[in-house]
C-alpha cells in the first residue's frame, strides 16, 4: 500500500501495484508527468513528488505537469510537489484533492 522511491535516479514512474495507498517520488530525476505515468493507481490518496529540480537538486529544466496528467487518480487527496521550480499551478487535478503543496517553486 505504502512506497517511497525518493532518493535515487530514476528519471520515469515505473509500472507500479496498483493497490498502492501512498506513493513518494521525491528528490528523484523525474521532471515529467503525463497522463499514462499513473494508470490504474485508482486507489492512490497520498503523492509525494517534492525536491525533483531545485538548488539541491539542480536540472535542466522545471517538473512538467501535462494538464490532466493526475486526473485519472479519482482518489487522490494530498498532493505535494514542492521544490519543483514550478511556474503555474498544475491544470485539471483530480476534483477529489484537499490537499495540494506548491511551496518553495
């Protein structure tokens, strides 16, 4: 139910359980997110995705949202993505979020 990838260099989501709870991605390599990266994570609540491009992390470039990318995770409830240099906040997030974390971009 519970993974926490943080910490190492992957540059993609990997094929994941899809009874996962609770997933982190932080201070990763990964700097883009599109709408197949998540399919069938229906049960997800919990997105960790804080420090992948920033002063200790440095990149190339901002974390890329695509619009509707986190649309399909219909249980999605707290969002952090922190530490990204974001320039906007991301389009079309999942209506059942009551949490989202944009500090620090």
């Amino acid at each position: 139910e519970e993974l926490n990838l943080s910490y190492n260099g992957i540059t993609t989501v990997p094929a994941l359980p899809s009874s996962l709870v609770s997933l982190s991605l932080s201070h990763t390599s990964i700097l883009v997110l599109g709408p197949t990266h998540f399919t069938g994570l229906h049960a997800l609540r919990f997105l960790y995705m804080d420090g992948n491009c920033y002063y200790m992390n440095p990149c190339p470039r901002a974390l890329e949202v695509a619009p509707g990318a986190l649309l399909g995770l219909g249980n999605l409830t707290h969002l952090s993505l922190k530490y990204n240099n974001l320039t906007e906040v991301p389009r079309r997030l999942p209506p059942s979020l009551d949490t989202l974390l944009l500090s620090y971009n």
